[in-house]
C-alpha cells in the first residue's frame, strides 16, 4: 500500500490539481484514515457469518460494506481527488445512520442494545466522516511533521486500532446475539444432529441454567438479541409464577386433572379452561403442569403452554427462536375420562373406544435444571412430534 508523503502532491479533484495540500494530510491524516476504514472493514467481516446465519440480507450488508471500506482505504491511500474523501463520508454516514437507526426506532420492530463491537465500529466510522470533511483538512497547519512524531502518532494509531478491534472479538466485550448491526457474540456450535453443543476448546461461555441465579440464554447461534430476551422473560416469569401450583392438591382444586400417565415418571395436569382462552406464557393460567415423580414424590418441574386447541403447529410463534420449540402430542389416545390409556395405531388412529383429541401446539418451560435447558422438547414417552424439517431441540449450552 503507498501512502502519498511528499507536500507537493496535493489532494485533487477529479485528476485536477487542488495546490499545495498540508503535509499533515499526506503524512498522517490518510495513513490513519485508511487504518480506520480497514478496522471497521474488519469489525463487519468479523460479524458477517454470524448474520448470514440469521439473516441473508443482514449478513449480505455486512459483506458489502466492509468490502467497500476497503476499497475507499485503496483509494485513500493512493492519490484521493476530493470525490473520494466525498464518497467516505456519505459512505460512513450511511452505514452510522443504518446502525444508529437499529439502536434506537429499530429496523423490522427490532431495537438493538448498543454494544462495543458496534461502538468501535461506529467510532471508526464517525473518525472517517469527520477526517474526511474538506474545511477541516483545509484549516490544518501547513508544516513538516518531524519522521519521529510521524512515526509515533501513526505507530500509536495502528496499535489502537489493532488492539481495539481484536476486543471486539472476545465473548466477554462482545456481547452475545444481535442482529441488524455490528454487534454479536460468539456461540456454541451447532451439530449435524440439531442439538447445540458448547466446545471447550474455545471462548465460549457455557451457561448452564440454574434456576436459582438471574436467567441467562445467550450463546446459541442464529438468536437474535429479541428472541433471547424474550426467551429469558418467559423463564423468569415461570420461575417466578408456576410455584403457587407446587402442590398438585391446590392444582387439583384450581381445576386441574391427570391425564394418568404418572407411570412414565413424569405426571402432566392439564386444565381445560386455560386451554381456549387467548393467554399464552403466563404461570398464574400454565394450560399444563409438568410433576416429577420419579423418586416417589410429587415435585413440580413445568408449566407446559399450550396454544388453542385445534391451533396449526405452522401457526405457533416463532418467539425465542431457536431457543425455544413447540410440539404436539399426535400419537396419544385418550378414554372418555381424559387419561391417555394407549398409543396410536400404525395408520395414526386410536383403536376404539379411545380418541385421538385435537393436536395442540404446546412447549415446556422448565423450572428445574434439565440436561436439555429449560425449554427441552419431546420429553419422555410418547414425547410427540415437532415442526417438520425441525431436529429434536437439546440446548447443551444451558443443560443443568
């Protein structure tokens, strides 16, 4: 890369000369904006993957954009005409408005949180707009800068830079989902199976769920910093709320009754007047609860949402994203009593005079630790069917 020094070639417009230009501009003002616009090149190649995941079209202006940061660095660093530092700053502009927007109205309804991958891209950026302005670079001073200042400010600069965007790459500065701007972290990786595995040989933070500290779901790939939210508001409001019904006598008396299935270790209660009504997510009206009864005991392990009955499993919400996955029970057969008395015959009917009931897209949130995380799906027998093309979800990330 050439780097223009020499005070008598002068930044031109359009192939004319302008004059003699300061030799601030030549010696120390580009190399740093070509160090800028190659450091925020990088932030956005960083992060492009991660949203390519999520987003095609995010991950696509990520590529874009840092591919054109580094063609303004070239042409900065060549001999730049006064169209040049024009197309940075409506460059850098943009991409400040873009960023700007989805950290405060938000960009498709969703308001991402400022991070420092972001942050430093976006000081990057606003450095470029702000170098780049004429009547600054006219208002320098028009004197030699000593070989030593020189090499110390753009030493300095190089070193900041470096060590600024290498931060932006670690878990622990980076945050660990976002989508629409710069800012996402790392995550576990996800296998051919489906299921989302941590790997200890890198710096990704498992966090398994425990439901006695603050809820934490971050690090799974391809969720969006909404979907983790509201992932995690749904499991505190469940830990919260859904033990007033530790008690399967209160449960009983509030309307609940067994479907009978206490013989495969867990006893699900289920509730018909919750099961039509248009609340979703709220532990004082769980259509269903989850008890553990292995160890001879009662103890309560779950609310099971349930949407209204006949409901498409195609309809559910896509809430949680990846975090969270609904299921419908369609194998099981119930008597005229309400308890599940067999399973489906091979063409999918019940052997009379048992009933197949209406499939009701339905997902657990669990409240104690579990080696799925807390929104395990397809427990136990019978467990059910998921979305097709859909793999089993086991959240290894947040296994208790």
């Amino acid at each position: 890369m050439s780097v223009v020094t020499s005070p008598a070639e002068a930044v031109q417009d359009d192939g004319e000369p302008e004059g003699e230009a300061s030799p601030l501009v030549h010696t120390v003002l580009r190399p740093m904006l070509v160090l800028a616009s190659l450091g925020a090149a990088a932030i956005h190649f960083a992060f492009a993957p991660v949203h390519l995941e999520e987003n095609q079209v995010h991950g696509l202006f990520f590529l874009v954009i840092a591919w054109l940061q580094v063609g303004w660095a070239f042409a900065v660093s060549r001999r730049p005409s006064r169209l040049t530092f024009r197309l940075g700053i409506v460059l850098n502009l943009s991409i400040l408005g873009v960023w700007l927007m989805s950290r405060t109205v938000g960009i498709n309804g969703e308001v991402e949180p400022f991070g420092w991958p972001d942050s430093i891209a976006a000081a990057l950026e606003a450095f470029i707009v702000i170098g780049s302005f004429r009547p600054l670079i006219n208002r320098l001073p028009r004197t030699q800068v000593p070989d030593l200042s020189r090499g110390l400010a753009l030493g300095a600069s190089a070193i900041a830079v470096a060590v600024a965007v290498s931060a932006t790459m670690l878990p622990s500065l980076s945050g660990h989902s976002a989508a629409g701007g710069h800012h996402h972290g790392a995550a576990g990786e996800e296998t051919a199976d489906g299921h989302v595995h941590s790997d200890p040989g890198t710096a990704v933070a498992v966090a398994p769920f425990d439901p006695a500290k603050t809820v934490d779901l971050s690090g799974v790939p391809g969720v969006t910093a909404k979907e983790q939210a509201d992932a995690e508001a749904i499991v505190a409001k469940t830990l919260d709320g859904l033990p007033q019904w530790s008690d399967q006598k209160v449960a009983e008396a509030a309307g609940f009754h067994s479907i009978g299935d206490s013989y495969t270790g867990t006893e699900h209660l289920i509730n018909e007047s919750y099961m039509d009504d248009d609340v979703i997510f709220d532990p004082d009206k769980p259509e269903s609860l989850v008890y553990d009864v292995k160890d001879g005991k009662k103890t309560l392990a779950a609310a099971m949402y349930m949407l209204k009955r006949g409901t498409p499993l195609a309809e559910a919400p896509k809430t949680g994203g990846k975090l969270m996955q609904w299921h419908v029970h369609n194998n099981l057969c119930y008597n005229a009593q309400g308890k599940v008395a067999g399973l489906t015959n091979p063409d999918g009917t019940c052997p009379p005079p048992l009933v197949l009931p209406e499939e009701t897209p339905m997902i657990h949130v669990w409240i104690r630790p579990n080696e799925c995380g807390p929104f395990a799906a397809l427990e136990g027998i019978g467990a059910g069917a998921i979305p097709e093309g859909e793999t089993r979800l086991c959240d290894h990330v947040h296994s208790g």
